[in-house]
C-alpha cells in the first residue's frame, strides 16, 4: 500500500465546508464574468440569446449552454470554433456542453483542447 502524497493538512476535505462552497461560488462567478468579458459583441449576444453558465470541477472547466430553440443551437453550433478559442484561454482542459430545447437533438460534449480551433 502506497502511502499519501500530502500531509493530511494539505489534503481537500471530505465535506467541503460552508466557506469552501462560497469561495467555489464565487470562483464560478468569476470565471464566468471574465469569460463573457472576453467575448466580443457577437459572441456576448449569442451567449445572452441562451442559458449558459460555467462550472468547475477539479478537471476541467465546462461552458454549459442551453439552447432555446433550433435556430439558436445551430446559431451557438456555427460558433463553436469562436466559443472554442475564447474558452481555452481559460484552461487547455476547458470542455463545452450544448444542449437544446429541442428533443431530437442530442446533447453535445466537446474537449476544448481536442477541438480544432480553426474556422
């Protein structure tokens, strides 16, 4: 049995504390101000004419869009190298996850870094 890497301080903890959560709450809000401040006027519309928000895990960092109708997912689809590239400025295991409205359309799943960023 091999033991642990770090000292049990420096371990996270089992049950994130009411502080942890706040400070992840406010990391999200962050990420998420920064990313959409980033976007250009076009990008910024798309992601307003949409549910999105950001989400984090010890991983990777999602941009998870919801699309309200078929015009908009296959407007946010047309833009994904856009969305790719400003996303990856954020963590090169950055990931995007569309969903739609629409219930023939399947969900989408995309590793920013495995994206080809080129239009």
């Amino acid at each position: 049995m091999n033991p642990p890497l770090l000292h049990p301080d420096d371990s996270s903890p089992q049950d994130p504390s009411s502080l942890d959560q706040l400070l992840h709450r406010q990391l999200r809000q962050s990420v998420s101000r920064y990313f959409y401040e980033s976007c250009d006027g076009v990008m910024q519309a798309l992601l307003l004419s949409c549910q999105w928000q950001i989400t984090t895990t010890v991983d990777a960092l999602t941009l998870v869009i919801h699309c309200p109708n078929p015009s908009t997912h296959h407007r946010v689809l047309n833009y994904l190298p856009s969305l790719a590239r400003y996303l990856a400025r954020f963590g090169n295991t950055a990931r995007i996850h569309i969903g739609s409205a629409d219930s023939d359309a399947p969900a989408l799943d995309i590793q920013v870094d495995d994206y080809s960023l080129t239009e």
